[in-house]
C-alpha cells in the first residue's frame, strides 16, 4: 500500500489568481453604471467590444505560442485588461479604437513579454497610450454628460449609440470638452467663474457633471477591494496622498493661475480608476509595500504634473507608463529587510556578504 | 501584563483543532512489532548495545548514544530483539535506515528504574547526565538532543528560559493535550530545566489564545512559581523557535546564530515533561503524545504512543480508510510531511500523524504564472521577498538566492499558502537550499584536492631545490679552489649561489608552474560548462529560459578566449619570472632583426611541439579538453609558417644597419622600472618583517582560540588537540614578542 507524496504545505488558502481577477472585475461594476447612467450605453458597447475582441487575440495568441487556451483564459486576466481599457476609452468611440487598442494591450503589450506576470507595462494602459498617439481626435471626442447637455437633447438610445460605434453616425453634437480640458482652456477665469460660467461644471458640484459620480463609483469599487484584501492600500493611498499635496499647493487660492482644487483633481479624469484598478495592478507595480507607497507617491505627482504642464487632456496612463519604467529601480532599493539580519540586501547585488 | 511583540506576515489556516479534542488522551493495542530507528534525532546514530534474540526489559537501554552530539534509545516495552536492520523511516524523501525491532512479549514489564525524590539535591552535572542517559531529544519536531541544548557555551549566559506551547499548526493538538493533562508536571519540569541553565531570569511558558483549557490548566499550575504563562493572538508559524522569541522577547536571533547567544533558550513543553519524568522518575524516553486526526479516521484523538509503533498500526486502531485517505502526513498540513509507506514507525519527533479525506485536502491546483502580488512576502514571518526567491531559484542564480537570504527560510509554507497562482513556493527553496549546499560540499572537496595537489608539488620543488643548492655549493668549493690555485689571491666575494638557487625554486612553482596549472584547470571547467549550456540550450523548450542559457554561454565562451589568451602569453614567457623576463628583453634587444625572427620561429616550434604533445594526451584520455587544444595546434601551426615566411624573406635581404629605434629605448625603460621594483621588494627591512610575522601570529592565536571556544560549547572531542595547538602559538608568539 503506497501513498502519493506531496510536498508540504498540505493546505492551500481559497484565493486564486482568477478569484483576485473576479474580484476585481465585480468591483468595476459601479463605476460602469456610473459611466453608463451619465453618459449613455457607450461604455458599455466599448466593454462588449474590448472583451470579444481580448479573448479572440488571447486565444490566438496562446495557440500560437502553443500554450493550453482553455487553462490561461481561465485566470481572467485578458478581460480584466479588456475591462479597464474599455472603461478608459470616450464612450461611443469607433469600434476600430477599441479592437487596435486591445492589440496592442494583449499582444504587444502583454505577450510579446512573455505573457502574464512577465510584462512590464501595464497592457490596458499601453493600449490607451497608443491610441492617444495614433489617433488623438477619436480619443478625444468625449460624450456630453447628461445634466450638461444642452435643451431638447438627451443621451443616445441604444440604436442610436450602435450606428455611432460602427461609423455611420458622427459624436458631432454629443461631445464637449471635459472638465479638465475645459479648466486648461480657461486662461484668466477664477475657478469660482469657471465652475460658473462653464455648462459641465455649473450642473455638477465638485468636479464637472457626471465626472464626479464616476469618480466615486470607482472609489467605491475600490474600497470593496481593499476590503478584501485584494491588494493592499499602499499604492492608491500613495498616489491620491500626493495628488492632493500638489493640488494644494498649486490651487493659488482659485485664481486664474489656479491648477484646481485637490477635490477637483481627485474627482475628475481616470483618477479614481487609475488609484484603485491601474496603479494597484501587481504585476507593473514596485513590490514591498514600502516600494509601493513610493511608487503610487510617484504616479501621484506625475499625474498632477502632466495635467497642469502636459500638453494632454489626462495624464494617468502616461504616469502610469512613467513609474511602470521605474518599477525595478524602486524594488532595488526597497527589498526589506530580512529577520535576524543588520541590513536589508541590494536587490540585484550578486556578492555574498 | 507583559509586553508582546508582534511578527512580520504570518497567515491564519482553519485551524481544525477541536477533531481531536473531543475524546481525552487515550492509549492503543501493542503493535506486533516496534520498530525503532537508531536515528531519531539530529546527530550521530545509536549504537546499538543489544543482540538479536536478546530479551529486554521495558525501559532498558538498547542503544547507546555515539558521542556527546546523539540520544540513548531504550525498549518501548519488554519483549525480543528480532533484527537489527534497515527498514522505511517517517523521513520527507521515503528513506530506509538501520533499526532495531522488537517483539513485545505482552507482559510490559519494567526494567529497574532509579528515581530521584529530590532533584534539587542533584548538582548540573548529575542533572544533564540524566537527561542524556533518558535519550531526550527535542519533541517539538527538529529532534535537537536536549542534553547538548542545556550544556550552552560557557560565555552564552541564558536569560530567558522559554517553554514553547504554541502548536501554531492546524491539526495538531498533542501539546494542548499534554498541558491540559500534565500541566503540574510541565511546571515542575521547567523548574528543573531552568536550574539546569542557571537560573535564568524569566520562565516564560508562550501560548497561544486558542488553547483557553490549556491555559488555564498551566496558569493554575503555574500559580506561586517563577513560571509565567504568556498568551498571544493566534497566528501561523508563533511557534517557529525564531518567532516565538521575538514574539516574547522582542529579539531576534542573528541570522547563523543560536538562540544561546541571545540569552535565551526555548523547549518544547513534551521535552520539559519528559524531562521531569526522567529525573523524578528515571523513565527514559519511550512512549510521546501524538495526535491522530483526519476524516479518513473514525476515531480522532490523542494518543499516548510507545515509540516504535508503525503509523499504519496506529490508523488501523482508528478506523482507517484507505479509500478515503487523500495522503498520509506526518506533521501539520503546512510543514509536515507525506509518507507513502504506512509501515514506518513513530519516533521520538512525531507529533502528529494525519490521514485526511479527499475532500479535506483535495490535490493542488496546477500552478499559474506568478502574478507578482506580493501577498506571499506580506505573509512571510523571515520577511524575505517570496517571488523575488521564486524567480531566482527557477533561473537557478544561487548567488541572487543566497544575497536574498534563502537560508533564513524557515520552510513554514505561508506564501505556499497564500499564494493565488498556487505556485509550489516552499519545494522550490528546498530544492534550491540542497543544491546549493551539495555545490558547496563539492566544491570544499574540490578545493581539498587542490590543496594537497599544490602541496605535494611545493615538496617536490622544495627537494629539487635543494638539490641543485647543494650542487652549486659543491661547484662553488670547486671555483673557489681552482681560483685560489689559479691566482692565489683572495677571492672576491661572490654572490652566494646556493641562496640565489633557493630563491629561484621557490619563486618558480607559484609563478609559472602554478599558473598554467591553474589556467589548465580554468580551461576544463570553462569548456564543460560549456558544454552543459550547449545541451540544456538543446533540451530547453521555454524561451524565456533559452536566452538567458544563451546569454551564459556568451559569457563562457568570452571567458574562454580568456584563458586561452592567459594561457598563451604564460607560455610565451609574459608571466615568468622577473629576471628571466629581463633576460629575454635584453636579448631581444641586442639580437638582430634576423636573429629575432629566428628565435621567434624557434619559440614558435617549441610551442607546437608542446601543445601537440598535450593534444595527443588529451585524446588517448579522451578529455573534453581535446577540441580546444586541437584548435590551438592548428594556430600555432599557421602562425609558425608565417614566421618562416618572414624569416626567410629576412635572410633574402640584406643585414641592415644598427640604428637605434625607439623600441630598444623603451624596452631599456621597461628594465630599469622592473629593477627597480625588484631592488624595493628586497629592501623590505627586517622591522618590517618582523612587524608582519607578529601580526599574522596574532591573527593566528586568534582564530585558535576561536575554534577551541567552538569546540567547547559543542563538546567536540578535538578540544585536547586544539587546546595543544593554541599553546603552542601562544609560546611562539611570546618568543617573537621578546625577540622585539
Ligand atoms: S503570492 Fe504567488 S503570485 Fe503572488 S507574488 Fe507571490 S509567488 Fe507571485
Ligand atoms: S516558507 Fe520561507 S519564504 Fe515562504 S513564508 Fe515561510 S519563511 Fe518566508
């Protein structure tokens, strides 16, 4: 009578990398219906798009490397990327936009590294960096928000939004400059005339109509994850702790010079969905949570420099890119240190001490 | 309330603790046969000190400890020696080793026993001499023999005797039992554990709160004596050595060193009861606690278990399902370990023996890539960087792996536990740590060789040394004689020979001899690592992994050309001696181009013949080196009928001049620096000399006295030796001080 052997431990915790991935794609759901409630069924078309399109180039690609399809589709990880980039894209964008981004996010982006856990940048945001190269007046053509629209008009019916996606209906009449574009180009208003004058602002509270509640719905989304312990809170702390700082010291009391208020930074953009879906993806991001905090520290301050001094609508995929690069430096030089020892190691050092 | 200190990561299983608390403490059947392991702890084995067919008494001795760093094995029960051989031990990698089995005659008769009624009256000595003759060794798990844990160095003073309660695996319950049974006697026994050390400052029994009934039971027991019972939160691995200390003290144990140097001392609390048993009692160590738990079972409990009894007995006594076994363990679900043979015994180290259903332990899930979440370094209690090691050990870096501090892994599983892409972390580690520590086992042997190899060759040149002295002395006499007869005035006094010759010999192995050994050497174990590469490229399928191969070989082959570069400047004469070297220059200079280049082709002939003489050894050898060393005839050939076209064209053309090129300068330069530097490192005065001698002899006794203090703590038996040797220096040191 022989029994198998195994190696210890015996036990194994319940969570799995495609439980984290479930997770995370359950707690985008608010931030959708915020996205979908303001701005119509855009978001959602993207969503659909972005998925269809993901697995299709996941498949493909696995069976060119000759990789089991079924095991790694499993892990979710291409539809989380599909999610975050169909959430990151102006709603009703054409459907092309969304089936080259996702491209370059699961082939180039993700495989052409090595695949999961291997890749370097973040695939979603590679994908959206590309597109805002490629074709900067498709990505920024962002829908009106429901309260700014203008009378007699109201946000597209399903029908409608279909023929918009597919090309035979321009956004003409749909779009309008968002907040944050609209704070750039408003060169000598005080922001208490802005938040006025200005249509997107005059219908919301804090940080532009609907922007605000999408921002919100994300947080939300992101305390559930924090509430799980899907990922620790260093890196969006991190990140939201020093945009804020920079927004106060900038915000010049509301002049016209003024960069915004923190609130307004933290409420508009891809801010709250950068904090708590993008910088906290494990794979891109630094490793200790002291690397993290650091990491999320420098997202923070390159978002708020890219929007006040950049010359692009939003700066979120780009910092994110940015601190993708600094990535290991920042590991080098944050392993912690180990029980019973004086120093922490050098991460890359190959002498024995 | 004392203050507790937390730990670093951790992780919280199911605990699954109240299976085997339902039933009290309870006792099996006799097996037909124990079988005892002449190894049950760490050290050397038992000698055994009985014959097959012997009779024995319960309790009597039936193997003796073998030296200081071992355990006594005594009869579980009385009955028959039946053989004395190797059988299938409980060992993670299914091993058989040498026991003795014993048929129990069924009467369980005791041998005599020599209680103590008093063992305050016992000295240390008398105290620690029973414990090593009651072969105990640590229960907790590692099997430490305890009688060297309580002899510490003389220098390590401990201050904090630690009792370890924590059973922070899930499961096992055998030491909540145990105190929650025995607690008077745990107490009296760390009483005596703590006279044995010296009555260390604190007594400190840890525990953690999801035992309240063993708490209570111990803190009743406890009541009005220097032991204090300290609770914590519940947390997975508490109960390692390591974290129990910080958890309790605060400190943390340097990384190589023992708890001892710290000042603190940990047992666990079986080996404080055993220990007690033994010296009030005089029962040695035959029978532990175990807990017996698993859905395949229809009992589960503790147990009290002669050592010796076969596991599969043990299941047999509750109920077992083989059906409905997923795997049998020995130890806890996150360090314990799988047997696939149900027949081995339990020993001295066995907590706990599991036989979980299908469902209670379902099969791994296949691992996924490593998503880089760091939940596994979160949960880690060493604070090492878990993926970080994981990524190391698949490419094999055992230098990364070392400087990232793999040998303070303690193996407790956590990250293993938590990790989300179910990546086997912990077997990597194992399987790293053994390759790294057979690398380092064959490379001191490695190194041994070459010394004894460098060794004998010293000899040899010291001998021919002398030889050719003794020879230029008898020469010397000669001249001196025929030059007295020639001019029959004084002679001058000439350099003295026979000093000069010593002095070559010695500069001439570790120069040029020396060197091309070790650049031959270099060059085979270039050229098999070579080779490797090249076959693991050819079996490798991942191609991540394939670069990485490729990039090494890139490197070995760099490192190659290298040697091979080395190797042909040693043999051109670069590396000689420095006098030798100024020679050849010299003569360079002065010979004609014509005369050069015949030299050249000459060198170049004698360079052939060499390396074709190595090449033909090479292949009746049939060496992996013979490739290379073909390549390198083949050059010399090239390069030596170019030198022949050259010279021949030389001697077509006229004798030039002797006009003088700047060569010659610089080569003239080049003498006068070396001769310097030869003039500056003779000049050394005899100060300066001295001084090092006297430093290097201190550095010395030093380390002398080091190692004696070493062999102290762990009474190795070279203390007499090594006590001999530092005296020695000492006086050598003495007298070279004087000499000042
Ligand atoms: S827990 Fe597993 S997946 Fe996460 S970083 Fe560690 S090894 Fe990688
Ligand atoms: S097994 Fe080693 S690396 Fe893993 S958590 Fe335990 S100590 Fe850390």
């Amino acid at each position: 009578m022989a029994f198998i052997r195994v190696t210890s431990p015996h036990a194994h915790s319940a969570n799995s990398t495609a439980g984290v991935m479930r997770q995370v794609l359950l707690a985008t759901l608010p931030g959708l219906a915020a996205l979908t409630v303001y701005f119509g069924p855009g978001t959602l078309l993207n969503l659909l798009l972005a998925c269809t399109a993901a697995v299709a180039f996941e498949a493909a690609v696995l069976k060119l490397r000759q990789r089991p399809v079924m095991f790694y589709l499993r892990d979710y990880s291409a539809l989380v990327t599909a999610v975050l980039l169909g959430l990151a894209l102006p709603p009703y964008c054409p459907w092309w936009v969304v089936v080259v981004g996702i491209f370059f996010a699961i082939v180039v982006a993700k495989h052409l590294y090595g695949g999961l856990g291997y890749n370097p940048f973040n695939p979603a945001m590679v994908g959206y960096v590309v597109l805002l190269i490629s074709f900067p007046l498709e990505m920024s053509q962002w829908a009106t928000p429901k309260g700014a629209l203008v009378d007699g008009q109201s946000l597209p019916a399903l029908g409608e939004a279909l023929s918009k996606v597919f090309g035979v209906a321009d956004l003409d009449g749909y779009s309008s400059a968002t907040p944050l574009d609209t704070l750039r180009q408003s060169s000598g208003q005080t922001l208490e005339d802005l938040y006025r004058g200005a249509a997107i602002f005059a219908s919301g509270r804090w940080a532009g109509n609907g922007w605000e509640w999408v921002n919100i719905a994300f947080l939300l989304g992101g305390a559930y994850l924090l509430y799980k312990r899907i990922f620790t809170w260093h890196a969006p702390v991190a990140m939201l702790a020093s945009l804020g700082v920079l927004a106060i010291v900038f915000y010049d009391s509301g002049s016209s010079n003024s960069a915004g208020s923190p609130l307004f930074h933290w409420l508009s953009g891809a801010t709250m969905l950068g904090a708590f879906f993008i910088v906290t993806d494990p794979v891109t991001s630094a490793v200790s949570n002291k690397g993290r905090l650091i990491y999320g520290a420098g997202v923070g301050v390159l978002v708020f420099v890219i929007r006040t001094w950049g010359n692009y609508p939003d700066a979120v995929a780009f910092a994110v890119l940015l601190m993708n690069f600094a990535a290991p430096f920042i590991d080098y030089y944050t392993v912690p240190r180990t029980y019973g020892h004086n120093k922490a190691p050098r991460a890359t050092a190959k002498k024995v001490e | 309330m004392r203050q507790i200190w937390d730990i670093h990561g951790g992780v919280h299983p199911p605990e699954n603790k109240h299976q085997s608390l339902q039933s009290p403490l309870g006792t099996i059947a006799l097996a037909a046969e124990l079988v005892l392991p002449l190894n049950q702890h760490i050290g050397n084995p038992a000698i055994p000190v009985v014959r097959i067919g012997q009779r024995v008494l319960k309790g009597e001795l039936i193997a003796d400890a073998q030296g200081i760093f071992s355990a006594c094995i005594h009869a579980p029960t009385s009955g028959e020696i039946i053989a004395i051989e190797d059988r299938p031990i409980a060992h993670p990698s299914g091993l058989s080793a040498p026991c003795i089995v014993l048929r129990p005659d069924g009467e369980n008769r005791w041998t005599d026993l020599h209680p103590c009624d008093d063992p305050t009256l016992l000295d240390h000595a008398a105290l620690v001499e029973k414990i090593r003759r009651a072969g105990l060794a640590g229960m907790g798990g590692a099997g430490f023999p305890t009688a060297v844990k309580l002899n510490p160095r003389s220098t390590d003073v401990v201050e904090t005797l630690i009792l370890n309660g924590t059973e922070c695996e899930p499961y096992i319950t055998a030491d909540d039992m145990l105190m929650r049974v025995y607690a008077d006697e745990i107490i009296q026994g760390a009483l005596l554990l703590a006279r044995i050390v010296g009555s260390p400052k604190e007594i400190l029994v840890g525990i953690e709160d999801n035992k309240p009934e063993a708490i209570a039971a111990m803190q009743t027991a406890a009541q009005g004596t220097a032991v204090e019972v300290v609770v914590f939160p519940t947390k997975y691995p508490s109960g390692g050595e390591k974290q129990l200390i910080q958890i309790l003290t605060g400190k943390e144990v340097p990384s190589g060193k023992i708890p001892a140097q710290i000042g603190v001392l940990v047992q666990n609390v079986g080996t404080a009861y055993a220990a007690w048993r033994a010296v009030r009692y005089g029962e040695p160590l035959i029978e532990r606690v175990t807990t017996v738990v698993g859905e395949a079972l229809t009992v589960q409990r503790n147990i009290r278990v002669p050592l010796g009894t076969p596991v599969a007995h043990v299941l047999e006594q509750h109920g077992f399902s083989a059906a409905k076994c997923a795997r049998i363990i020995i130890g806890g679900p996150m360090m314990g370990y799988s047997i696939e043979e149900p027949q081995v015994p339990v020993v001295k180290t066995t907590n706990c023996i599991m036989a979980p259903s299908h469902d209670e332990m379902p099969p791994a899930p296949p691992a996924q890539a490593c998503i880089r979440c760091g939940l596994c370094a979160e949960v880690c209690p060493a604070t090492l960087l878990p993926q970080q090691l994981y990524w190391y050990a698949q490419a094999e870096d055992f230098q990364r792996l070392e400087n990232h501090n793999l040998f303070d892994c303690i193996e407790c599983g956590a990250c293993s536990f938590v990790c989300p892409s179910a990546i086997p972390l912990v077997q990597y580690y194992r399987a790293a740590k053994n390759s790294i520590r057979r690398l380092d086992a064959e490379k001191q042997k490695a190194d041994r060789a070459r010394e004894r190899f460098e060794q004998r060759k010293e000899r040899i040149a010291r001998a021919e040394a002398e030889k050719e002295a003794k020879r230029l002395a008898r020469k010397k006499a000669a001249d001196e004689m025929k030059s007295r007869l020639d001019e029959q005035k004084p002679a001058a006094p000439l350099p003295d020979p026979v000093a000069a010759a010593q002095e070559k010999a010695q500069t001439v192995p570790d120069d040029a001899d020396g060197q091309s050994k070790k650049l031959g050497r270099q060059l085979e174990s270039v050229q098999s690592r070579l080779q490797h590469l090249q076959q693991q490229i050819a079996e490798c399928e991942d191609a991540a992994r394939r670069d990485a191969l490729t990039a090494q070989l890139r490197q070995a082959e760099l490192k190659l050309e290298d040697v091979r570069k080395k190797q042909d400047d040693l043999e051109r004469g670069v590396s000689l001696p420095l006098d030798q070297r100024l020679q050849n220059v010299a003569q360079k200079i002065q010979a004609s181009p014509l005369e050069a280049q015949r030299n050249a082709v000459a060198t170049i002939e004698k360079r052939l013949a060499v390396a074709v003489e190595k090449m033909e050894d090479a292949a009746r050898e049939q060496k992996p080196t013979l490739a290379a060393f073909t390549q390198g005839v083949e050059k010399l050939r090239l390069k030596l009928a170019e030198a022949q076209a050259e010279l021949a064209e030389l001697e077509r053309q006229p004798i030039s001049s002797d006009s003088v090129n700047p060569e010659e300068n610089a080569a003239a330069a080049a003498i006068a620096r070396a001769q310097a530097k030869a003039a500056a490192a003779a000049n050394m005065s005899a100060e300066e000399k001295h001084a090092e001698q006297l430093q290097s002899l201190r550095g010395r006794v030093d380390k002398a006295r080091a190692k004696l203090a070493e062999a102290e703590a762990s009474g190795s038996e070279h203390i007499a030796a090594l006590r001999t040797g530092l005296e020695k220096l000492q006086a050598k040191l003495a007298e070279l001080e004087q000499g000042k």
